[in-house]
C-alpha cells in the first residue's frame, strides 16, 4: 500500500503546570493508506515543535521536513519501515527534533502494517512470544514524605509489587530530606521494589549523587534513575563504580539507537529505559532491547503518557525473556486516559502484556480526545503548512 | 539590563534546493534590552521548527519553550549567559529542538552583552589574545571531477592555502568514481591542504569508509571528515585505528558539549568541528575548544552560512594557540552574503580574525535581508504565538 496521508492532533489539558508530568499533553499521529486503512502512534513530546519538524519548508537536502521521507513512500513490510527510517535520519540530518516526530509516525506505521497484515507488532518484529511484564507503578515523589508515603501505599494496595518515586525535588534539597523522602516511599510500598528517579538533578556532580547512595542502599533502592545528562557517560560510569548495590538506569533521552547503546558501552548503567516516542520508534526500541539483552542489562520502556504509547513500547521488548520490568504510569491525566478506547490493565497475576490483537492492538477514542485538541495552524507567507491535520477533529 | 525582547527572522532564498549547502536558507535573532540596545544571533537550522521551539506551549516543567527561561531575565555578566543555557538545559530537557533554538539566542546575548560592555565577545570569554587564523575553503565536490578541479585551482588563485571538499555523491558510488574526484580536488589545489567531508555517507559501515582510506592518503588528504552518524563512536575508533595518516575529524552536529567531547573521548577524533549555531552557542563553543586543546586535539568551527555565524564561531576559539584553522565558506547564497553589512576578508597573509569591534562585531543587514524575509505565523486555537517576530521587517 501507498502512505497518502498523515495527520497530528495536539491534545492538552485546560491547564498544563510546570509538574514533571508529562501526560498533561499528548500528539497523536494518524498515517493513512491511499486505500483508507490507518494507524496510530504517539509522538513524545513538544507537540507544535514535532507538527512543525513534519510540514517545515526544507533549508537543504539533509535538512528536510520528515514528510518528505514519508508521504507518497509504500509500505508492505517491516523493511519497508526500517527503509525509511533511514531516509529520516539522511534525509533530516540537520533538524534536531526530527527523530521526535518520527517515533510517533514510525509507531503508527506499524500499527497500520500490523492491521492490515492481522498481525500484533511484535510477530512482526520476530518475537516468538508475548511475555508478560511485570509493572512497576510510576509515581512523582509526593510534597511531602507523608503524601509520598500515601501514594506509595495506595500503589502496592491496588495490587503493584514494584514502585518508582520520582522528580518533586528529589536531589536539590538536603540529605535529610531526601532521606525523610526515601524512607517514607520505603514504608509506604513495604516490601515491593522500590526504584528512584532523579530526573537529571545533578548535571555531572558525581559526589552530589554519591552521597545519596547510602540513602538508597538503606531502602533498598533496585535502581537510581538519571542521575546525570544523558550525554554524561563518564560520570555515570564513575558513579557505578561507587554503587556496587544500587544499579543506575537511564536512556530515556536517547533519540537514537546508538545514543542509548553508548550510555550501556561507557556509562555503566544496567537499566536502559527507552522512550518509542522519542527513540525513533518501535524499530529503534527493539533495536536497543536486542543489544541491551546481548550485553546484560535489563530493558525498560519509558512510558508516561497514554496507553497507546504504552503499548507500542510493551511491543518493543516483548519477546525479551530477561526484561521483566515495565513502567506503568499510574498518575496519567485526564487527557491521557481519554485517548485510548480501552486500557491496558494488569491480569489476575498482575501483569501486563503487549497487546495480541493486530496492529498496536489499541484503538484511539478521538471522540473522547476532541474536547482536548488544540487548533495548530502554521503559516509561512499566508500559506498553511499542516492544512490536512488542522481540519481534523474539530 | 533586562532581556525584553527576542525577534526571529527567517530567511531563505527564492528556490531552496536538494543541494548540502546550508546557506539557503537562515534564522537570524534579534535581542533586546528594555532600554533598546540589540545584539544579533543565527541558529542552524530549520527555521520553522527553531522558531516554534521558542514558543511553543509547555508540555510540562522540563519540556517548556525556550523563552521561559530567556525573557525577562537580568543579563549583567558572561556568568548570566552560562546561568540562562543552564536554565534552558533544565527547562527544555524533554524539547529536542531547544539547543538549536538557544544557540542563537546565546550568541545575540553575548552580541548584545559585548556591546554594552563595550568589549569583543573574545575578550569577555576571557582570551588574552584574538589570534588570527587560516581560512580553508569549503566548498561542495562538483558533479564531475572537472568541475571539482576547477572549483579547486579558484580557491587556490584566490589565495586560499588550504580546501575542503565534500558530499556530491563522494563515497556513495564507487571507488574508481571518488578516486577521480579526489585525483582532480588534488590536481586543483596545487600543494594547499586538502581535506575531505563524506556527510555521514557510511553510517556505521567502517569498512566502506576504510577503502577509501589509501585513496585519501594517496592525494595526502589531510583530514577525512564525518565518516560516520556522530554517534557511532565505536565506528570512528576503529577506523581511526585503521588510518594512521589521515586524521579523522567530526563534531559538527553536536548540540551540547558533552556530545562533541564523548566523540573526543571516544572516536579518536584529531579535529573536532563545532557549529556555534547548534552547539548551544559561543559559550558551548568555547567550553569545548577547551577541552580539545587539553585533549591535544585541534577546534575548528563548522560554518556554512552566514558572515554573522562564522564571526560568532571565531570568538569562541580565538585565543586557541593550537588552533589555526578555520572554516570559511566560499560559496555562499547571495542571502547569506546580505545578511551582514561587511563580510570578514581574508587579510595580506590571508589570514581571518574574530572581530575587534565590541560584541560580535559585526553588523547585520536587515534591509538587505529584507527582499529574503519569510513571514511565519504560528497559531495554537487562533492565537498567534509569534506576535512580535512575524511583524517584523514585512
């Protein structure tokens, strides 16, 4: 089939605040066949600056709108989309945000190819199996111990057995507070695991995020999440030294394979988190999950904004026998909740798998996303750039 | 002072064609204090999405535009420029797009900064001298060997003592086909240095880029530039290991100085290239030129536009003893060449400078801009996001 059309809808909350939530808006992409078959992906994150990567006039021959690499293309097999994920990557070389709006289109590429092959994703990545995940609920530190305390009891009485506190001012403050936080997240999951996320809070200080470490040891923290830069290989690796206990995790800024491949080869981190919508897609991730298994360190998507992003990720590493882990955001906005017709719910063992029904295997509820979109419009000399996606849905 | 206001012009010639060369098309920034004064800056590239990312509605509190963290701030000192692409680092995390955005920004406020300080950008840097440099050339390979030929024996006649070509088809076709061209780059440059950019052409593929090592060591090529995706640091360790003679040189599409410093580090890079436009600007520039001369690693910027870009590339290196060259594009668009209202010359040694005048020092040209002007309008639910730049200069 031939890709006719693609088409973004920016949804927002009424009020998005300055919270490291990142649910509070959402681009939803639609790609079309010439014969009216579709797919759905989600683009993380920027929504205007990802619609306007896709529709910008071209500066040069390698700093072209990602359209160019897309539209009028033809899709009958996964070469097809690994094909033009490396015509993206030529062919927008010079526009940073490119891989951004890629990943979501990628994403809806394979649901589509999916659907119209009646395969779930992962059969087409070559996965022989679904195996269920594990979720670990993802929780922001609350502001103060006891708020943290109470979400992270709320989460283990729904039924997680794994926790992870994050952001809040975590890391800025001092030592007790963060301590005063640590023990709180501990008391309140009891015996789940429990993971910390610092959201890049110390740059490159390597001792900042090392006296943390006996704080993390004495909960018994599994994992220390972005303590640096994404880019900060050598403090990271130097900070894996100096935590034989507490394994870092990060990866989640990576928008290319290879940049999440270094933080694993010179970083020292033996979780790699990966976000699809920003990676490059559902290609990209596997691409990751494949060389993360090969070198022994764990898999993990990065998920924090609706269940179809969720689920394109779970696809991305389902086959992957020694990645059990995954986040389940469990705070998600109104918003994001609104976007999907279903949602991807642990099973009586507690545990979620990618979806087996063809596709991405999740149907997105544009009715329920229509209160929420925002009206884009991108004009260079009068002309509209995006006319197909502003007429949509509204 | 207080920054109270960032204007965007986009500019771009009548046809923007398929063609490698960056001066088709360009964004300049204007900033201003409350009392008028104005400093001018260039980001590279995609003007569109560079322009969106400043003023995009924020996703969350690590993905908001760039002007939160620019407008209405104090800008007194050097040390406030480094706290603002701190504030942007942390405020922007999750918006790709931002560090070519703020590399413009940055480079208008150490315009505006030197200006009112009555200094030259180098000076405020910190440099005890503004050494001068040799210019190479840099120009596209032709479409047939006799027009690289020609293109070569211009640069020289025109005084030129060293020349780089690049892209045109090199290393993508056969090895008979790049043995011709760089036989003729060599018969037409005389005895000036040649270097060679391949424009990523080999992905990750190290032995095609390893063939064309004898072909290179043969026309005493002085450096093979960007062989591989600026991320596949394996790649370029190996073939660095594998080319003994010819330097390996990369850098260009950093967009942050961890990036470029982890190619150093990592891919045995001899020459790092640094865009001021993309990198997060003079100040990331400069922080890199540091490193690399503690490296034993020689800087040299990556320019391929403007006047105005290239003066701001050679204040961030201009104290560097061991850096002597510097990139010089000879082939500019005739919108490139109105940008600035004097181009910097080549002196009697032909030899460049930064400029002396404070600031960048060098003047922009609005009104020969003019003729080239795009007017954006960027509307999210009617209202336009770019009130004051889309007014400007129409």
């Amino acid at each position: 089939m031939q890709i006719s059309a693609v088409d973004f809808f920016y949804a927002a909350m009424p009020v998005v605040t300055l919270d490291a939530d990142g649910s509070q808006d959402a681009l939803l992409v639609r790609v079309r066949s010439a014969d009216g078959a579709e797919g759905w992906g989600e683009c993380e994150a920027s929504p205007l600056v990802s619609i306007a990567a896709f529709v910008t006039p071209r500066s040069h021959g390698v700093c072209q709108p990602v359209a160019a690499s897309v539209i009028g293309e033809r899709l009958e097999s996964p070469a097809d989309i690994a094909r033009l994920s490396e015509n993206v990557r030529r062919n927008s070389m010079d526009l940073l945000q490119a891989a951004h709006t890629w990943s979501g289109v990628e994403m809806a590429l394979w649901d589509l190819l999916g659907t119209q092959l009646g395969a779930p994703v992962w059969q087409l990545l070559g996965y022989k199996q679904n195996i269920a995940k594990d979720p670990y609920a993802s929780l922001l530190f609350g502001g103060t111990p006891e708020e943290t305390f109470e979400r992270g009891r709320a989460a283990v009485e729904a039924g997680y057995g794994a926790v992870k506190f994050g952001w809040g001012g975590f890391g800025a403050g001092s030592l007790d507070a963060d301590q005063a936080q640590l023990r709180a997240a501990r008391e309140g999951v009891s015996e789940a695991k429990l993971m910390v996320d610092a959201g890049q809070i110390w740059g490159e200080d390597v001792d900042a995020a090392a006296a943390r470490i006996p704080l993390l040891e004495e909960v018994n923290a599994l994992w220390l999440e972005e303590p640096f830069s994404p880019y900060a290989y050598l403090a990271h690796a130097e900070l894996a030294r100096r935590s034989p206990q507490v394994a870092l995790a990060g990866g989640e800024a990576s928008h290319n394979p290879e940049m999440a491949k270094n933080l694993i080869r010179f970083g020292g981190i033996r979780f790699v988190q990966i976000d699809t919508g920003r990676v490059g897609g559902i290609g990209a991730s596997k691409e990751i999950a494949d060389f993360a298994a090969a070198e022994g360190v764990t898999y993990v998507n990065h998920s924090f904004t609706s269940h179809l992003a969720l689920a394109a990720s779970l696809h991305s590493f389902a086959g992957q026998a020694t990645s059990t882990l995954c986040e389940f955001p469990a705070g998600l906005s109104e918003l994001a909740k609104a976007v999907t017709a279903t949602a991807l719910v642990p099973d009586e063992q507690w545990q979620v798998s990618a979806p087996t029904a063809p596709g991405i295997g999740i149907a997105v509820n544009l009715d329920a996303v229509a209160p929420y979109l925002r009206e884009v419009e991108l004009r260079v000399d009068g002309a509209v750039l995006n006319a197909a996606a502003m007429s949509v849905g509204k």
